[in-house]
C-alpha cells in the first residue's frame, strides 16, 4: 500500500483538516501520478456537509485532478513516467453492461464507483478524491493532458468542462442555434466559452448586473437581468435552447417561456427541492426538459483535446490547501471567479 496525504471531513459540520490514508499498490493496469492541482467543485461541498445524505466519512473530496505520472503497470501502453495525466469524476465501471460499451460509463448500470465515496472494491472501504497528494487510477480511466494549457486552470475541466460539454455536444448546439446560459459561476462560464466556441449565439442571464462585463469577456454576445420583468418579458419565445447551471431553488417556468418552438432546457444544475413545472408551459410550443451529467472517458478525453486546440480553459483562482475552509465559505457565498483550485504542493 502507498501512504497518502490528504484533507478529509469526519462529518458534516466540522471543517476539513489532515487526514492520512493508503492508495493500493500499483497493478498492472493502473497509473500512479502525484496530484499537483485539483479544482473545487461545488459538489464537493454538498458532500461535505451530507446534502444529499449518502455521505461516507472520513470523506477526501475532489474529482478534478492533473498531475504528473510517476509509475505505471506492466500492462499499460498509453502512459509512460513523467506525463501529465488527469482523473475526472469516475475511476471504474462495470466496463461491460450497454451504457459502458457505448462509452457512456457516466450511466453505468451495474458498477458505476466515482473518484470519491465509492465503494472502493480494492480495498473494501470507500474511495478518496483528489484532496491528496497522489492517486492511483486503472489507465481506461485517466486521461491525456495537452502541455499547451496552464495545469492549473485546466483541472476543472474535469467536471465543470465535461458537465458543459457534453450536453451541449449531444444536442449539437452550434451555428444558428440561439442559446441563454443561466447562472455565471463555475458550470456557467463554461457554459458561455464553449456555446459560443460552438458558433451559437449566446445570452447570459443573471441575477447580478454586476457580471454582464465578465460575461461578454467570456464570449457571451447580450445579457439579461432575470430579476427585470421588462427584460423577462422581452425573452419569451426567444431561445432554442436555455442551459440552466442553478443549484439554488429557482422558478423553472420563467425559463420555459423563453423557449421558441421545440425549444429545449437542459438542466446541469441541481436544486435541494423539487421544481413545480406547469404543463402548460411545456405543451406550448412544443418545449422539452432534459437534464445531463459529465461525460463519459472517451467524450471527456475529446473535451480535453478541444480545449487544447482552441485554447480553452476555466478562470481560477489557486488556493494552498490550508484555505479549503475558507474557500467552502466564500463559494456558499458565490465569492470566486470561478472555481478554486488547490495547489497539492502546499499539501
């Protein structure tokens, strides 16, 4: 087994502090790399503090993870000592049922074990994020990272990119297409860079007139108040598609409205409570409500390469791991642009 250093939380009210572990040895299909950057993602927070109630302590968060390969397995060919290397939010599957050969492990049926508070079936005990200074990942599930991009902004594209990403690829939003993307913060801004890298014509729609300037920095072409009933009211049957990136209790039905004919609402977002939908307002115009997670390895894998070619990353700012509860208080605050990322030489 191979010592480990962390930060984990013992339940959900106390902050996180140091916490020891072991990863297991290396296999022969597995890919050892020390953790140099990992992002903070909202999820992370959520549980933290048990939000969802499935939360296993001691609990090491993080799931967007690049760092440096230090060793790999007899049997691996696509990683070699001294690449750079990248973990998302999944780190094994069942690899067999049909959502896994189609490359959709995000849906695996069986055996889906995430980067962290997982069953960790080599172990018996739960899986450990990225909190850590090293990990070892079986290498169908660690990924390729482009030497072109700063490390440290690229970690977040391992769930705020790929959240992104993917449904906007799956439902080819593009050229023509007119897109409002609500909410700018970490899924948001995302969100804004890659529908209008895709040629779509994109509106962000906030409750804070304070981030129209970043906003436009960021590719989107207008702004919107949500909070002007003059200006909600200007946006009905406006959108092909509206991106809803809002884990905060919010009226579903005002976006609605704003959809054109066979409109779609994509929601990423995830609200504590269930959201009343009037009927009507998906009957009109022929409107639809979908919702995505990540992306599987080979979608994710693709997100990374693009991003390489156009120059894409996510705006940061790096914290030493001594500030994560600092930082948990300021993102329930919505006070960062746009996501923290933990520098792992400060572990």
């Amino acid at each position: 087994m191979i010592a480990t250093k962390g930060y984990a939380a013992d339940n959900a009210t106390d902050p996180l502090h140091p916490f020891n572990f072991e990863r297991r040895d290396v296999g022969p299909h597995d890919v050892y790399f020390e953790i140099l950057y990992c992002g903070v993602c909202h999820s992370d927070l959520h549980y933290v503090q048990n939000d969802w109630g499935n939360a296993n302590y001691p609990l090491v968060p993080g799931h967007e993870i690049v760092g440096k390969v230090l060793q790999v397995g007899t049997h691996v060919t696509k990683f070699k000592i001294g690449d750079l290397a990248a973990v998302g939010c999944l780190v094994d599957s069942c690899q067999e049922c049909d959502n896994c050969e189609k490359g959709l492990e995000q849906f695996c049926r069986n055996e889906l074990i995430a980067t962290y508070n997982s069953y960790n079936k080599h172990t018996g005990g739960f899986t450990y994020g990225g909190y850590s200074n090293q990990i070892v990942v079986d290498e169908k599930f660690v990924l390729h990272v482009s030497e072109k991009l700063p490390l440290q902004a690229v970690a977040p594209l391992l769930c705020a990119g790929i959240t992104t990403y993917s449904p906007l690829r799956h439902w080819k939003v593009g050229k023509g297409h007119r897109i409002a993307i609500v909410g700018l913060g970490g899924l948001g801004h995302m969100a804004v860079k890659f529908a209008a890298s895709f040629g779509a014509e994109v509106t962000m729609i906030s409750t804070s007139p304070e981030k129209e300037k970043d906003a436009k920095k960021l590719g989107a072409h207008h702004f919107a108040l949500s909070k002007d009933p003059e200006q909600v009211k200007a946006l009905q049957n406006n959108f092909d598609f509206i991106f809803d990136t809002v884990s905060a209790p919010h009226d579903y039905n005002q976006y609605l409205n704003m959809l054109d004919t066979d409109g779609i609402m994509i929601c990423v977002g995830v609200p504590p409570a269930p959201t009343e939908i009037l009927g009507f307002n998906l009957l009109r115009n022929r409107r639809s409500i979908v919702g995505s997670i990540i992306g599987g390895i080979a979608e994710t894998q693709e997100m990374l390469d693009y991003c390489a070619e156009h120059n894409i990353v996510s705006e940061v700012e790096v914290i030493p791991m001594n500030y994560i509860n600092d930082a948990y208080r300021r993102m329930l605050k919505s006070d960062v642009k746009y996501r923290f990322v933990i520098d792992m030489a400060t572990l």
